[in-house]
C-alpha cells in the first residue's frame, strides 16, 4: 500500500489497519507515521473521511474498555491461581508409554487486595459529584462590600476620636 494517500487507507484493508493500530494502543501521531503522513494531515482525513474517523475511533474504544476493565479488576481486587510447575514423567493417553513433561506440583490461590490509588481514581472520574476534591459551593445571600479607610488620611483628631471608639467597644465587651 503506498503511504500518504488517503484513498488507500479508505480501502478495507487500509481501515482494518488503521483500526488495529488504534486498538493495538498507537497514538495519533504514531499512527500518522505509519501512514507516512504527517499527523495534521491524520487530523483533516479525520475531519474529512468518517470512515477513518470511525475506524480509528472503534480501535481505540477496544483498548479503552481494557484499560477500565483493568482499573476496575485492579481497585475491587481479585484472586488468581499460581501453578508451580517441574520436569517429570506423565504417561500417554493414547500409546501408555511414559514421557518426559512439564508437570503441576502446586496450585495456589492468591488473592490481591483492592488498591487505594486506584479505587480514589475510579470513584473521582465516575462520580464527580460525591467524590471530586474541588466541592461547588453555591451562595444565595447578598455579598456586601465593605470600604476600608486608610488611616493615614485621618487627622490627629479623627485619629483620637477613632480610638476612642474603639477602646469604649473593647471595654464593653470585655465586661459583658
């Protein structure tokens, strides 16, 4: 198939192999390199061509359930069966004669526990609402702005009058 020219890769054989390297993990511009085309270029045949749109897209939805069927396996735990294996001699089913094999001398059954990390990851993007570290919060009051006066523009009386104030608040509080 000869590089860079779209209508190849818009032949069954071209989609089925842009498709593959979707699902096979290959980024855009990987694939573009592949194609022997820039990785703009991959971006207007996207735009332009649904087909290799598609194609694409239906590659990379493969590897996506992968990867979340992984997280999930990975943040709920799971078990698996370890099989210790050593050279020994079984015996034909078909012929009776003993020959040299590979034969299970243990089985055990291990068990991964559920992983913190990735649990914290599955509940912040599936459930935003409850479990997003940047809460929404919502204000229906007024929001009131208050002026703050610079002192240095008082005079030496407002100053004393200002204290004044202030001392008679502080020593009304302190006594009620």
């Amino acid at each position: 198939m000869a590089k860079g020219k779209y209508h190849d890769w818009l032949t069954p054989e071209g989609l089925l192999k842009l498709e593959g390297w979707a699902r096979d993990g290959l980024t855009d511009e990987q694939i573009a390199a592949n194609m022997g085309v820039n990785v703009a270029t991959l971006y207007r045949y996207k735009q332009d061509y649904c087909e290799i749109r598609e194609s694409l897209k239906k590659g990379k939805e493969v590897v996506d359930r992968q990867v979340e069927n992984a997280l999930l396996k990975r943040a709920l735990g799971y078990r698996y069966d370890e099989v210790t294996r050593e050279p020994g001699t079984v015996e034909d089913e078909e012929t009776g004669e003993l020959k040299r094999a590979m034969v299970e001398t243990k089985r055990v059954t291990k068990e991964v526990q559920g992983d913190v990390t990735a649990q914290i990851f599955w509940l912040k993007n599936r459930r935003p609402d409850l479990w997003r570290d940047k809460q929404l919060v919502e204000h229906s009051g007024k929001v009131v702005q208050e002026q703050v006066h610079n002192l240095r523009k008082l005079s030496g009386k407002e100053l004393a009058d200002l204290e004044s104030i202030i001392t008679k608040a502080s020593s009304a509080t302190d006594s009620g």
